[in-house]
C-alpha cells in the first residue's frame, strides 16, 4: 500500500468542510430514518379522528392495539425470576454498549491531537485504546441479542406492545449497526494504511462517522427506556399508540436522558481503559513500558474526571424532568422507598471523586514543580472527606422508641439538618471544586508561567475560588434552611452555576496562562505502584454506580411495564430489598470484571507472536509479546 | 501560585483587592440573574423578594 | 505475588465491600400492588372511612407529599373541614365549590382549580398545580375511592362526613394498595384516643383520675420527661398513683411525638 510521505497541503476549510459536511449528511440521513419510519395511523385501518383536551388527534381506539391487560398466568414462567434474567442480560449490555460508543469517541478526539501536534504517541494510544473496544463490540452485539430473545420469551405481550409503538424504528436500529460494524472495522483495521496525508483526513472522518452512528444509536435505544418510563403519543384511554415515531419518542425524559449517557458514557470508557492502563502498568517489564502505561493512565484518569464533573448537573436535570412529569415517580425516587439508594450512590460518588483526586495527588511526584502545591492537599482532601461524610448522612432513619427518646426527637439534632438536599449540594458543589482544584495544580505543577499578568490572573482565579464556595455555602444554608420550598430548589442552580464559572473560568485562565510557559521535566512511569489501584477503583466504582442507578431508572416505574399504560401483574411486580439489589448489582459487576479481563488479555494476546520451534532446543517455543 | 519576582507589596494588595471585589460583584450579579431567571426575584440584599 | 492475582482480590473485595454497604442500611421491600374487593353492601360507614384512611396513605399516595416536610398542605395537621371552607371563601377561589365536600373533590380532579399560596409549580407563580389528577394513571382513583377519602378526611376532625355510603350493586371495586404504607400520623386527638389515655388521665375533656391530670403537665414536667412517661412508665410512675401505667409498644414514634408536642402545648394553644 503506497502512503504518502509528504503530506500534501490541501486548504484547511475544505477539508473540514468536506469532513463535517459527510458527517453532518450522513448523521441526518441516519437520524431522519429513525425519526420517521414508522407505520403512521392510516396503515391500520379505518379511523374516526377527533381531538382531545390537549388538541391532539386521539382516534377511535377500538382498531389500534390497545395497552394489554395482564394476570399472573399470562406471563411465561420459564422457573427462574424472569425480572432476574432480563436485569443481568440487560444490565451487561448497558455496560459493554456504554464502553464501545464511549471509546471512539475520546479515541477520535485524541487522534485529532495527535494529527495536530504531530505526535506519535498520541495516535498509538488512540490506536491502542480501540485495540480494547473492538473486543468489547462483539460481547456487546452478544448480550444484546440475547437480551432481545429473553425479552421476547418472558415478556412476549410488553415486547408486542412496544413494537406497535417503535414499528420499524427497530429495523432502523439493526440496520444502523450494520453501518457501525463497517465504519468500526474500517476505522480500526485500516488505521495503519489511512495513516497520514489526505487518507488521515479519511480517517478521522471514518471516525467522526462511527461516533454520528453510535449517538444515533444510543439515542433511539433511549427512547425504549424513556417511553417505558414516561410515554407519550398513546390514546389515554386504551393505551393504543395514535402518535407517529416522533411523538413516541420524543417523551419527556427523552433528552435528559441522552445528554446524561452520552457524558456518562465517555466517563466510564475512560475509567475502563485506565483500568487496562493500570493493569499494563503493574505488568510492565522495561521503564519505556512502564512510562507509556502511566501516561495512558493518567490521559483515562483525565477523561473519566473530566465528563465525571458536568454529569451531576446531567443527573439533576434528569431528575428534575421526572420531577415535572410525575411528582409521585419523583418523590418515590428520591423521597420515598428508593431514597436509600441515593445514599449508596454517594458512598460510591465519594469513592470515585477520592479515587481520581487520590491518583492526581500520587501523580504529582512526576514533576518537581509540583513541591509548590503540595500544602494544598491536606486541605482538599478536609474537603473531600467532610464533603463526602455530609452527602452520606440520611434524613430519616429507622429508630427504636428507646432510640428517639435518647435523641430528643425524631431526626438527630445536629445530623438531621445535614440530610436533607440543601446540605447534600453543598457536599457536593465544594467536592467538584476540590476536584476540579487538583486538576489545575496538576497542570500547573509541571510548568513555570512566565506571563506577565500572571499576579492578575491568580488573583483573579484564588478569588473566585473563595467567593464560588462562599457564595455555595451561604446559597445552600440561607435559601436552603431560611426561605420557602421554591426559592431553596431555586437556589441550587445559583451552586450549579457558581461551581460551572470556576471550572470554565479554571480552564480559560489557565490556557492564557500556560502560553510560552517553561515547562519542567515530567518523569512518566515515575509514579508508585499503589496509585495505579486508583485506576481499579475507578472503573469498578462507576460500574457499580451505573448499575445501580440502571436500577433506580428502572424500578421507579414500580408496577408498570409502561408508566401509567400497562400495568407489570407478573411475579416480580414488587420493590425488592436493599440487600437483593445490592447482590444483583454486585453480580454484574463481578460479571462485567470477568468480561473486562477476558477483553484486556485477547487485547494482549493479539500483540503476542510466538516464535517457530527450532530443533536445538535451548528454549523450545518461546513467546515473544509483541 | 507564581514563581515571578515579588512586586512591591501596595501593588499587591492592590491586584487582591480588585479581584477580590470583581469575584464578588461577578457573583452577586450571577445571583440575581440566575434566581430571576427562574420566576424567583430576589431583593438587593439577596432576600427573597416574593 | 502476581499482578493479575492482586488486581483480582483488590477489585473482588472492592466490588463486596460496595455490595456490603447495602446489607447496613435499612431493608424494606415494596409490596406488591394486591388486589382487594370490596362488597359495597357490607361497608358500614366506619368501614368506608377506614377504607379511606388506607387510600390515603396506600395507593392514593397522598402522604407522598401531603406531610410535614412543606411540599403540600399537611392535611393531617389541620381541620380540612374548616380550611376547606376558608380556601372558598378567598377572594382569589376561582373554583366552583360550595362546601368542604365539593372542594376536596375538586381538588383531587382539577388540582390546578385553586392553587395554595406557596404550593404552586415553580414559576408559575401559583397559578399551577404540581399535584396531577387523581382520577388519572397513575393514581387513578376510582369516583368510590375518592369518596372514601374525603370522607377519611372529613371524619378525622370529628367533623360530620357528608359524603354518602355508596350503594350501587352489582358492582365490585378493586381498591389496590400500590406502595407499603408508612406510619401516618393522624390528629393528636386521634393519637391519644386510640391509646385509650383518657380512661386514665384528664385530657379531652375527660375527668379520670386514675392517672395525672394531663391538662395542666406542660406546667409540672418537660418534653423530655412527658415522652419518657410514655416510652417506659415503669421508670417514671410514682406520684402517689396507684394503678400501674401500661406499656405501648406498638405505639410509633411519630405518635409518641404528637403526643408530647400536644401535651407540652399551652392549654389554650391547643387546636
């Protein structure tokens, strides 16, 4: 294969021009299928059409397929908890989808810098990185089959159901796959031969194709789950669907769930590949090795933290759209029986944000320059940990008579007030900040600035850190504890914007700052074998996470298949315990490790080449890893 | 946070201070921007004003 | 030891320990919606009241948010007969109800009718209800439910239930009870009615004397030693009084509560 050695100079604007163009092209054309295919209302006989309270067209039910009406026997019952079987075989599709439309992404962006600053090791990495995700896409076409063939097998009625409201959307989808199979394996097998000139235009763009293909992907399979949770386009009174594809899947939660698996995602990709980093690290043999994983680990560590801080502000808007929907799902979420879940979530919250500070700060032994910042630790890991002790504390919990007596009342004097959301955002906010603070004296601590505002613009910077946790601590304690309802709710977004100013200010500054900066040596590999153990905790924390929040988006629907639509009268149709939750979320956990070692090793594997077997056997079929 | 040479300390204070009230006027002005935006006006001194 | 085998057992005992947090925290299971048929011609009104009470805090969902934590009216705290008839008579009441009856019924259909000062969706200025429809998934309260509520409502103040037993026949309801029902706390009279205190002491207008005269305790004993009378009467009986003061295990601590803020109330304080 001939490759060009001189890159030909071929303007700018229309490279991108083509580039974003075909992108943009086939990204409508992929969406637009989804959107309207569908057999619109006319397809299923005749129909009388009038309208409703809400003026849009209702019609006369009887001919459509109305929301079925299930007993106990109607559902298969194959001896094992059908509800068991979908939450595991789902569970571990969402995970193994997660990873592989998070990876190109960040593989994309990577290489993009690579291309721009002309160095190799940022393309390798990029390279590397989907070395790990193509494994990965198999097991998750794997789960998501079967996946569907259990669904069809112990839930054929709510599967019929759905596929009379999604129609052919679900052809769309299967053949949207087809697409991301070809660009996949086109972008990964053909990295080496579209490597520089035009044909690295060719290749990003591939890339840039997979990720349209992948969002569109992810965002028609949300609408299964949002129309679940809160459907739309459905005749009120049967159930039947008198909406067209858009309707149906343009619900409420629709975006909201987008935005908040699209930024989780790529959080979680990150955390897992610097968990292939971490593991390749401790395995390393020569210093070379042992630099190149640690800066691959440092570069996950940087993505999973970095789509990790605007999530919470993707979560709260989730929920603040259930809340708008449904004041019962909403408070049944976060106020009634799943509310404990919340305070697993910030156990396994605070394990991740010291997870990830833990390995900046170990990380900071690369750089001498980072002896100027050293002082600061102590005081953001105070932070982190008062931080992480409030958010876990509950409002209510179960007391004996004997033990409300002691306690004066029916909330801890002191605790109770820490329970509730005002202290909670408090928690948090200052967590984020502490977070993203480890991240700025990260960057800085490899660089001497040279600037000559530099006294303006760390004055500027130190001051709105101070005023931003002021102005979070006195909006949660004065709104939170001192006003009504509406202005306390209100008056997170003044803690969510106040903590989004330091961080885009954070970044802006710095990047000013940092132009001509000198930059000190930094010594990859130069890092303790105990900080790669944050790279383990990382992923498994946001693993557990995820699947425990999968739960909660699940079960708040209760006993309904289809919120308020189709009634769930199967055996599972309760809340299960804390205790069976927390089993079945540490099974796929456990499940999704296997998996994940099984990927890491064929990763391996596929680099190593064993050598021919010689007769004068000093060392008959060695094996060299490549 | 910098390695430069020292100014002379009244300039200092100086550069602090201004930053320090920017920082506070920034977000005091973000306060009642953000709260009104909401339907929640607030009063001069950041009380609720409904 | 090797680096595969340390990874393994750190995120092994990792993934158990996250695990093992769930097994410290308070277990409750959600029942499962079960289905009940009421025969109407055996329901007494006690039994239609009680029918309502169960709604309220099982599949009507309504102590979801109509408690003491301020996101809606906490009916159980107040006489709904009487607030019903001060929300018509303001000026701002554009509804169409007359009486107590009425609104609480419009209430539940048409949430939005007259909207609480305070209570309304953020930024709509209560103009805008954030209940929705009772009558409506995924509530979907039938006329016969709703009924027995406001009449659960109407009775718990003592005031008379206006709402009629139903009497259709041939007609069987399934009143479900969707979500487990925390202990609800009814009116401090109720409280202290159902533990039977007044055949005992002198509070609501009884005149035993078996026991202290608890209209006036606020004056002779604090908070602290009112609830610890109550939780453990052995520790705490003397006074000169000779019968023994029964324990109350069942008794909820959100009973015991109402109780001692009722009693350490002033006299003429109390509602």
């Amino acid at each position: 294969m001939m490759m060009f050695a001189i890159p030909i100079r071929i303007s700018l604007a229309r490279h991108l021009g083509t580039l974003l163009a075909t992108a943009a092209l086939i990204g409508f054309v992929c969406f637009g299928f989804a959107a309207t295919a569908s057999a619109q209302p006319g397809d299923r006989g005749t129909l009388i059409v009038f309208a409703d309270e809400q003026g849009a067209a209702s019609t006369n039910a009887a001919s459509l397929l109305p929301a079925p009406v299930l007993q106990r026997d109607d559902y298969p019952n194959i001896g094992v908890s059908s509800r068991s079987i979908v939450w595991v075989i789902a569970q571990m599709h969402l995970f193994f989808g997660a990873l592989v439309l998070a990876v190109p992404i960040f593989v994309l962006v990577i290489e993009i810098i690579g291309f721009r600053t002309g160095d190799d090791r940022y393309d390798d990495m990029a390279h590397e990185f989907m070395k790990v995700s193509l494994t990965a896409y198999a097991i998750t076409a794997l789960f998501g089959g079967t996946l569907a063939l259990a669904l069809f097998l112990l839930y054929p009625h709510l599967m019929t159901y759905l596929m009379s409201a999604f129609g052919s959307q679900v052809l769309v989808y299967a053949g949207l796959f087809f697409l991301e199979s070809m660009l996949l394996y086109i972008y990964y097998y053909g990295w080496n031969a579209l490597r520089y000139g035009n044909r690295k235009w060719v290749h990003l763009t591939l890339g840039l194709l997979l990720n349209a293909v992948g969002t569109t992907l992810l965002v028609v399979a949300n609408s299964w789950t949002t129309f679940m949770m809160a459907p739309s386009g459905f005749d009120a009174e049967t159930g039947a669907i008198v909406g067209n594809i858009w309707e149906v899947m343009k619900g409420p939660l629709w975006n909201p769930l987008n935005l908040h698996r699209f930024i989780a995602n790529i959080a979680f990709g990150g955390a897992v590949v610097g968990a292939y980093a971490a593991f390749r690290f401790l395995s390393a043999k020569s210093a070379a090795e042992r630099a190149h994983y640690d800066w691959m680990g440092y570069t996950s560590n940087f993505i999973a933290i970095l789509a990790f801080l605007p999530l919470p502000f993707a979560g709260y808007w989730l929920t603040a759209e259930i809340y708008a929907y449904s004041q019962q799902m909403g408070m049944l979420a976060m106020g009634g029986i799943l509310a404990w879940l919340f305070v697993i979530q910030a156990v396994l919250i605070g394990a991740i944000l010291l997870a990830g500070n833990y390995y900046l700060w170990t990380g900071m032994a690369r750089s001498e320059g980072s002896a100027r910042y050293r002082w600061a630790i102590k005081y953001i890991a105070t932070v982190l940990i008062l931080g992480f002790l409030v958010w876990v504390t509950p409002h209510n919990v179960i007391y004996t008579t004997a033990e409300a007596i002691k306690l004066g009342g029916r909330n801890h004097p002191v605790l109770g007030p820490l329970g509730i959301m005002p202290a909670k955002n408090i928690a948090v906010f200052l967590m984020l900040i502490g977070t993203f603070l480890s991240f700025q004296l990260y960057r800085r601590a490899d660089k001497v600035i040279t600037v000559s505002w530099q006294g303006w613009g760390n004055a500027l910077m130190t001051s709105i850190y101070i005023v931003a946790v002021l102005n979070i601590i006195f909006a949660g304690v004065y709104y939170g504890y001192f006003t009504n309802t509406v202005y306390k709710v209100g008056s997170s977004v003044i803690q969510v914007m106040s903590t989004l100013v330091v961080i885009v200010v954070g970044v802006v500054i710095d990047s000013l700052m940092f132009r001509g900066a000198r930059t000190l040596r930094v010594s990859w590999g130069r890092v303790t074998n105990r900080s790669q153990y944050a790279l383990f905790a990382l992923p498994i924390a946001f693993t557990w996470l995820m699947a425990l929040m999968g739960y909660v988006r699940s079960s708040v629907r209760t006993h309904w298949h289809v919120y308020t639509v189709m009634r769930d009268n199967s055996a599972d149709n309760f809340i299960p315990t804390l205790q069976t939750v927390g089993n079945m979320v540490t099974l796929v956990t456990l499940l999704f490790l296997a998996f994940l070692l099984f990927i890491f090793w064929i990763a391996n594997l596929s680099g190593t080449r064993q050598l021919p077997i010689t007769v004068d056997a000093a060392s008959p079929g060695a094996r060299v890893s490549a | 946070m910098s390695e430069t040479t020292q100014p002379k300390k009244a300039g200092q204070i100086t550069t602090w201070l201004v930053a320090i009230l920017v920082a506070l006027a920034a977000f005091y002005l973000m306060n009642h921007a953000v709260m009104s935006m909401q339907g929640l006006p607030l009063n001069w001194n950041l009380t609720p004003a409904q | 030891m090797n680096v595969l085998v340390k990874t393994l057992l750190f995120s092994v005992t990792l993934v158990l320990a996250f695990g093992g947090v769930t097994y410290m925290l308070p277990q409750m299971e959600g029942p499962a919606p079960e289905q009940r048929v009421i025969n109407i011609d055996d329901l007494t009104m006690e039994s239609f009241i009680a029918i309502g009470e169960n709604l309220y805090s099982g599949k009507g969902t309504c102590a979801l948010c109509h408690n003491e934590f301020g996101r809606a009216p906490d009916m159980l705290a107040f006489n709904v007969t009487e607030v019903s008839l001060q929300r018509i008579a303001d000026p701002s009441y554009e509804g169409s109800a007359i009486d107590a009856e009425g609104y609480l019924r419009e209430s539940m259909l048409q949430p939005s009718a007259f909207v609480v000062a305070g209570f309304g969706t953020k930024g709509s200025n209560d103009s805008e209800s954030p209940m929705s429809a009772i009558d409506k998934a995924p509530v979907q309260l039938s006329t016969l439910e709703i009924d027995a509520i406001i009449a659960f409502l109407q009775d718990k103040d003592g005031e008379p239930v206006s709402v009629p037993l139903p009497v259709a026949k041939a007609e069987s309801i399934a009143a479900a009870r969707a979500l487990p029902s925390p202990a609800v706390p009814q009116s401090p009279e109720d409280v202290i009615a159902r533990y039977g205190c007044a055949a005992c002491h002198s509070i609501l207008g009884s005149q035993a004397t078996l026991g202290p005269d608890l209209n006036d305790i606020a004056a002779r004993r604090s908070a602290a030693e009112i609830r610890e009378s109550i939780a453990n009467p052995a520790a705490t009986a003397g006074d000169g009084f000779i019968v023994k003061m029964p324990e109350y295990p069942d008794m909820t601590i959100a009973e015991l509560e109402m109780i001692v803020a009722y009693l350490t109330a002033a006299a003429d304080d109390r509602t």
